[in-house]
C-alpha cells in the first residue's frame, strides 16, 4: 500500500470520469502509457481489477466504482485543504471552459483577466461552441464549466446565473430611412438553436411584414451584413453596443420585452476545489 500516491487516486478518477486511458492522460497531461502503469500499479496494490475494457473504453468493475466513491471525496478535501491554506495563489491545473459568443465577447475576458491575475499557475483552455453541445461536454466531462444561455434544466448541471442580455432590432440608417418594415424586409437572425431565435419568431408570429428569414451563426458578421442594407436583424445589445454609437446600426422597431439569462454551469457533482473555486468566482460577473 506504501506505494499507492495522490497521482494514482488522481488517476484512477479521471479515467472513471471521462472513459478512456487516452482521455485521462490528456487531462493529466501524461501519455497514455503512463496511466496504463499507474493502473496497473493500483490493481497489482489492491490484488483486484479496477477496470474492465469495453470496445474503445473502460468501464469501472465493482471493486472499482466503491474505490473511486470512497476516494473522490478523500482526494477532493485534501486538495481544496492546501489550496484554501495558500488562499489559491499557488493553485496549478488545466481548466477547460465552454463559452458562447454572447458571453465570450462579454464576461469572457474580465474572467479570464481575473483568472491570469489571481491564479498564475491555472492553465485555460477555451472554446467557443453552441448551447447543447456545451451541455454535453460539460456532462461527459471534457469541459469543466461552460457560460451559456440558460435556464440550464438538467440534473446533472449546477448553475448559476450571471445576468441576461436584452435584445435590439435593428438596421442600417439607410433602410430605416427608406421606411423600415413599411413593406417586406429580409430578416437576419442566429440558428434556431439559439433562444434569439425564438424571440425573434414570436416578433414574425405577430404580423410584422418579412420577405425571407436568413440564418447567420456568427453576430459580428450578421452585423456587418445588416449595416451593409441586407434588411433588418435582432442582436443581443451587449453585441451592438458600438455599432449603435458610430450610426452603423439604428433601431427600426421597439425592443422586445423578453431577455435572455445567462449562467455559469458545472456539474452537479463536481469536486475538484479549483473547478469549485472558479465556478464561485464566476457567480460574481453581470453580463448585461
């Protein structure tokens, strides 16, 4: 047993949470042959068999699941002890966070700045992505907290919320001058993924004049094809706050009254004290 270490139960976790030996050593940042050693090093301690294979992955035996539910919370304390005993400064890991477009043009940086600041020794690893799949990552562990417009309804999410965006209509100068929606303008809006979208169909299902509805899934490119005179569009004002103030943009009709929140999520049994620690500093932004 003299030979069992932190790294071993460290191990031994992520290979139960995320499936394979190849995913876990890329979480570790070790190569795959190393965690096949450290397994094997756990059973041939233990006299018992941790994992059996199943196709490309790995399932936990019995013996295994009770180890890693007797462990994680073990390990989890102990790392949250030295950590909160050093006030976080010299926290070390890799987080993967998972963003929206909304929030990472929004909250995104100020969080990431804090992080760099306070944290120097956290690694980050962002990418940008829609709503469900964010979810899904988040669920089978390959992000650790994503920011996403919510409400987040799921079981095996925690979340929090970090504000909600208004949304504007708008258009260039040039076709509100000629009139705006006095006859049919092309519409342009984000994927029917995204809750914008659905504001935006109730605004149609209450009669305003449109000649086609045009999908773009990127907002700062639907706002320069929208300042360019190509109809009207429905933006997040967080997004248009600058093409507003330089006269690219211009209102053509009322605001809608329905926002759209947002949340910072991470899974509902999440234990590791760094992912908890960013998680509550997350609690703290107000996009708006």
């Amino acid at each position: 047993m003299r030979k069992l270490a932190i790294y071993h139960l460290e191990t031994l976790l992520w290979i139960a949470r995320l499936g394979t030996f190849r995913a876990a050593a890329e979480r570790l940042n070790t190569t795959q042959p190393a965690i096949s050693a450290r397994v094997r090093e756990i059973e041939s301690q233990l006299a018992v068999e941790i994992f059996r294979r199943e196709g490309r992955g790995v399932v936990l035996t019995a013996r295994g699941r009770q180890l890693v539910q007797d462990c994680e919370p073990l390990l989890a304390g102990f790392e949250r002890a030295l950590m909160q005993a050093g006030d976080y400064a010299g926290a070390t890991g890799v987080v993967r966070l998972g963003a929206g477009e909304i929030a990472a043009s929004s909250v995104l940086p100020g969080f990431v700045g804090e992080v760099a600041r306070d944290l120097p020794g956290v690694t980050l690893e962002i990418e940008l992505d829609l709503t469900a799949r964010m979810l899904q990552q988040l669920l089978a562990g390959t992000r650790d907290m994503v920011f996403l417009a919510g409400p987040v309804a799921s079981p095996g999410v925690r979340a929090q919320p970090i504000g909600a965006v208004s949304l504007r209509w708008l258009a260039s100068p040039q076709v509100v001058a000629a009139g705006g929606f006095a006859e049919p303008l092309p519409v342009w809006s984000v994927g029917a993924h995204s809750p914008i979208h659905r504001v935006l169909q109730d605004t149609l299902a209450g009669g305003l004049p449109c000649r086609s509805v045009n999908i773009c899934n990127n907002v700062q490119t639907m706002i320069g094809i929208v300042a360019a005179g190509a109809g009207a569009g429905l933006f997040p004002a967080t997004m248009v706050r600058a093409a507003m103030a330089d006269g690219r943009l211009v209102e053509v009709l009322p605001s809608p009254a329905q926002t759209i929140p947002f949340e910072a999520a991470i899974r509902a049994g999440e234990q590791d004290p760094l992912i908890l620690e960013l998680f509550r500093r997350a609690g703290g932004l107000e996009i708006s």
